[in-house]
C-alpha cells in the first residue's frame, strides 16, 4: 500500500461503558490507536460540540432518542483536507445495533467517491449489525471493505488478544505484510 495516505477517524465514548466500568479511554479509542499505529494512519477523533452523557444508561438513552429521530448531532471539529486520504478506517461502537449518529453526521459532510472505507467497531455481543451496508448506502461512491468487529471488553482487558486481531485483519485486507 505504497503512497497510500491513510486516515483512522473514530468515534468513542469514555466514562462509563457497558461490561468494562468506568474508563478513562474509549474502547473503539484503542482499537484506532492499534490501526494507526500499523498503519502509519492519522488519527482523528469524531467528537460532538454537546458531549454525550458520562453515565452509561443516560449516555444510551441520547444515543437511542437520536437514533429514533434519526438526528445529526454538530461535529466539535472537521478533517480539514480529507481530499488528501485514500483510506478512511471508520471506528465506532455499535450502540442499538448501529453506528451513533454523530458517525451519520461525519460520513454526510464530506465526499468520499473514489475512496476506501474499512470499518470496525467495538460492541458487547451485536458485531457490526448492518453498519457496512448503512456505511455503503450513505457513501455510495466508496468502495466499503469488510469491518472488523471487537468486543469492548477485549479492546479494555485483552488489548494483546484485540491486537492480534487487528493484526491479522490489516494482513487479510492487504494493509501490512
């Protein structure tokens, strides 16, 4: 993947999170870290001007009244060129068995035609659900790869377990030898 320029754009809660307590870095955080590091890609963190709720079942509450009224919560800050990236690995938690809206909102203010999006996200039993589709709907001029899926738990506990996956996902999907 020579002169490829890689973007890792991610968007991860701290606080309280489901099965691992109160954390200090986000699940997904840590898997964006893991693909940047291999990859050479920039990071960019996906935030949102009004914060999402530290406490777990009020954070889920947002998360899901957004998702029924299917809104696009204000990013607090944009990738200032993203012409320049071949490669948009897209992270997330899987929240309601889909991506947070705030996910919706990045992948709606830019042009992705012509580029790669390779996502993955963290969860505690929901995988992907159907977010590749959703992710191919929204930006159909993208080609969108196979996603990698990692339980939040593992990302927080296990992160030489949740290494090796990432490893062998980037080797499958021909990002590193």
């Amino acid at each position: 993947m020579d002169n490829t320029t890689i973007l890792v754009a991610y968007f991860s809660h701290t606080g309280e999170n489901y099965s691992v307590g109160y954390i200090e870095k986000g699940n997904t955080h840590i898997i964006a870290d893991m693909i940047a590091e291999q990859t050479g890609g920039e990071l960019f963190e996906i935030r949102t001007v009004n914060p999402y709720p530290d406490k777990y079942d009020e954070c889920t509450d947002v998360a899901k009244r957004e998702q029924q009224e299917n809104a696009r919560p204000e990013l607090a800050e944009m990738v200032e060129d993203i012409e320049q990236y071949d490669v948009i690995f897209l992270g997330y938690p899987n929240w309601w068995g889909d991506m947070p809206m705030a996910v919706y909102t990045f992948l709606e203010s830019y042009d992705f035609s012509g580029k790669t999006i390779v996502p993955f996200c963290t969860h505690e039993g929901s995988g992907l659900s159907s977010t590749e589709s959703s992710i191919a709907e929204v930006c159909a001029d993208a080609e969108v790869l196979d996603g990698l899926a990692v339980r939040g738990s593992v990302a927080q506990n296990s992160q030489d377990k949740a290494n090796e996956a990432v490893t062998s996902w980037l080797k499958k999907a021909g990002f590193i030898d």
